[in-house]
C-alpha cells in the first residue's frame, strides 16, 4: 500500500484530454503503481482517440465523462486552455463529490478562474514535455481549497514522471517561460551546437549525440552535485585552454543577455495566455 495514491476504496483517477500529456501522466501513474488500471478512466473530444487510448493504455475510455467522473477522487484536466469552459461546464453537470481533487495542467489558466468556472479543490501544475521521458520538469501549487495533503498527492503524480516541486501561483507565468518553453531553448541550443560541430568536420549524426549526451551530463552534474554551474565550468576551463576560449566567445555574443530576454519576453506573453476568449 505504501506505493499507492491515496484513492480511497471505490473512488478513481480521470484524465480529461487523454493526449500527448494526459496519455503521459496515466503511463507514470501506471508504470509507478500509484495507481492500478481499473481505478483510471480517460477521456478526449473525439470517438476515435477514445478507442486508441482504451486499448492502448487498458483502461476505461468514453468521450461522455458525466456518470464516470462522479465516483472520481482525482481528475486531471489535460486538454488544451481553450477547452476548459466547455469541460468545466460538464463537470458541473457530473455531479462530482465536494473532496474530489481537479488537478489542471493547461497553460496560463488561473486558479481564479478555474475555481469560478467550477467550485472545488483546485491544483495548478505547469509540467514540460520531458515528462515523456520520465525527465519532466513541474511546478504544483494550491487553489484556496487545496491542503499540504492534496499538494503531497500532486507531486507524487508528477514525480511520476520527473521532478516536481510545489510554489505559489504567481510564480506560474515565469515557470512556464523558464521550463515549460525551456525544452525549445534547448533543442534550438543542441541544434546550433551540433551545426558547429559539423562546421569543424564531424558527422551530424555523432555531433548531435554529443552534444545532446554533454546535455544531459551537465544537468546531472548541477543536480546531483548540488554545485554552482559557474564553479563547475571552472573545473572544465584550464589557463590559456581552448574551453576558455569559446567562452569568451559566448561572452562576446551576449549570450546571457539573450537567454534572459528570451525568457523576459515569454513571461510577458504567458500572461495573455489562458484568459477568456472575447467575443
Ligand atoms: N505539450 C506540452 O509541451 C505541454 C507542456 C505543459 C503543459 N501543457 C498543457 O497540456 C495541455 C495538453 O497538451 P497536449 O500537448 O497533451 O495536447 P494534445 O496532445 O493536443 O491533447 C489534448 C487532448 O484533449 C482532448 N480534448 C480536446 N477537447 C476536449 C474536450 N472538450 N473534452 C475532452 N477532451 C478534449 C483531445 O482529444 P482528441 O485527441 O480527440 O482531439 C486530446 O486528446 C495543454 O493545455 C497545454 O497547455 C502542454
């Protein structure tokens, strides 16, 4: 019992928006026996994403969602932002018990909003794709009716498929510009990196391994070691040394200035996101 979500007997975990995120979570969940497949029930807008996912994942899967959510102690809302009012408008019609825990992952929509859309205990969680990979990056945090105990229950979900870490919502926006975008940075610096290893002669396929590997390296060293980066690099660079070198480089073309704007500029986008359409 130790390893599982606390569901109590009878009650079950839904995923509404069974898509590239939702079908994640319910694999993690899986896959990290926080949950057992008869407890979970998907669902998504079309019939035949519905049938995938049933037989793909072995679990109930039904586009109409009102009788199944009722008996449900978690729900996950993974579709996309500009779905919620319809969603949280069936919700309302599901007759869900008062404890159920509606944990949203959609982009810039607020806790206030989600709590005037449909009363209940609401957590905001803002993951990143990585969690693919069982390497996700998310951040949980409270709605007004959340406790200590239900931000637990969120991050052991999310832990099942990378790191999580609870903060305050306002926090959210330059989460969501930092690591929620971040794998782009990331995939944009591997590229220009790789295309450098091909300027001085290596075969793109082996460039692009190495660079992607020092990657992943570099973060586990940060990680793992608990060390500065700036101190980490100063074991990689040697006096007069080539490392020193292409630093200076990095520095010359401000790099970190342009990171730092990149991530300005989307949390000043990430605020626009989420809000209600007008019509
Ligand atoms: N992917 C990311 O990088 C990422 C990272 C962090 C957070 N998010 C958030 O995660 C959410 C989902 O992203 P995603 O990449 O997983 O999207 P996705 O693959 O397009 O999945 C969305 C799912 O929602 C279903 N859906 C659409 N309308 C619905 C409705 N009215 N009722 C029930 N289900 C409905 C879709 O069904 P059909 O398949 O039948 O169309 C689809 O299965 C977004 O809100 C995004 O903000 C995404």
């Amino acid at each position: 019992m130790e390893n599982t979500l606390v569901l109590e007997p009878g009650r079950t975990l839904g995923v509404i928006g069974a898509g590239v995120m939702g079908t994640t979570l319910i694999r993690g969940l899986l896959d990290a026996g926080l949950v057992v497949r008869r407890q979970v029930w998907a669902t998504a807008r079309t019939e035949q994403t519905c049938l995938d996912v049933g037989a793909q994942l072995g679990i109930t899967s039904q586009r109409d969602y009102r009788e199944i959510a009722e008996a449900s102690g978690i729900i996950l809302v993974c579709c996309k932002p500009a779905q919620i009012e319809i969603i949280c408008a069936k919700l309302r019609e599901a007759n869900l018990r008062p404890d159920t825990m509606l944990i949203s992952i959609l982009a810039g929509v607020t806790l206030e909003r989600l709590e005037s859309l449909l009363p209940g205990v609401w957590v905001r969680a803002v993951p990143n794709t990585p969690c693919v990979a069982r390497e996700g990056m998310t951040v949980v945090c409270a709605g007004h009716k959340a406790t200590a105990e239900h931000l637990a229950i969120a991050e052991r979900i999310f832990s099942s498929v990378g790191r999580c870490v609870t903060v305050e919502e306002h926090y959210c926006n330059a989460v969501t510009a930092l690591s929620g975008s971040g794998p782009a940075y990331m995939y944009l610096v591997m590229e220009a990196l790789a295309d450098a290893g091909v300027r001085v002669g290596l075969r793109r396929d082996l460039a692009l391994t190495l660079v992607a590997q020092t990657m992943l390296g570099s973060a586990k060293m940060v990680l793992e070691t608990g060390r500065h980066p700036a101190s980490l690099r100063d074991d990689v660079t040697t006096p007069a040394g080539c490392t020193i070198g292409g630093l200076l480089m990095l520095e010359d073309g401000k790099i970190r200035s342009v990171l730092a704007r990149a991530v300005e500029e989307a949390t000043r986008i990430v605020e626009h996101l989420g809000k209600p359409a007008k019509h």
